[in-house]
C-alpha cells in the first residue's frame, strides 16, 4: 500500500489572496496617479512666479537653499547667483513703467534682499 499525503488547498485562501493583491494593486495605481497630477500642476505663469523662480535659483546658488537632507553638501555658486541676480535687473530695467505696483514692490524687494544677501555670503 502506498501513503499518498492529498495536499488540500483552501480555495477561500486563494481567493482572498488574489482579491487583497488586487486591491493593493489599485490602491498603488491611484497613488501614483494622484502623485503625477500633483507634480504635474503648476501654477499659473505670471510676474510674480518669475521674480520667484530667479530668485530662488540665485538662494540656491548662494547656498542659502537646498533641498532637504542637502544643506551640508551644496556647493556655493556664487557667479551663479550674481547672474541670477542680474537677470531681475535686468527685468527691473527693461520693465519698468509697464509693471503694477505690487509688481515693482516684488520686483525692488526682491533684488534688495538677494543683494543683502550676496554682500554676506561674499564676505564669508
């Protein structure tokens, strides 16, 4: 006589299984979904996101910025940022008596600021 061992699968087993891994599955697909549509949002283009977005790039460059987790391993750039810097004056030149006035007050204090903080880092 032979001792055959019958392997007895719970089918009930299977079905959850397939069911959860489906489910997670979804669950994945929309969170990545919802991320790209979140990256992929932009604000409107307007004045004041440029003056933002130079003057970010010249903070940036003056390592004044950096990205979480990065502070201690960025590079100063310090020709960089002055080149930031002189393309707002540039703006602030070519610009000026067709921009509002809260455009002209970001635009002013913006290049304030990011010479203060030129003058600073240069120095150290």
């Amino acid at each position: 006589m032979t001792d055959e061992k019958k392997i007895i699968i719970d089918q009930d087993w299977k079905k959850e299984a397939k069911a959860e891994k489906e489910k997670l599955s979804k669950e994945n697909k929309e969170s990545q979904e919802s991320s790209d549509q979140q990256s992929q949002q932009l604000p409107d283009a307007d004045f004041s996101v440029l003056v933002s977005m130079l003057s970010t790039q010249a903070l940036f460059a003056m390592g004044l910025v950096a990205p979480e987790g990065m502070e201690d391993k960025i590079k100063k750039d310090l020709k960089l940022a002055q080149f930031n810097i002189d393309l707002l004056a540039i703006i602030e030149e070519k610009t000026k008596g067709n921009l509002s006035k809260e455009e002209e007050e970001l635009l002013s204090g913006s290049l304030s600021q990011l010479r203060m903080a030129y003058v600073t880092v240069a120095e150290k």
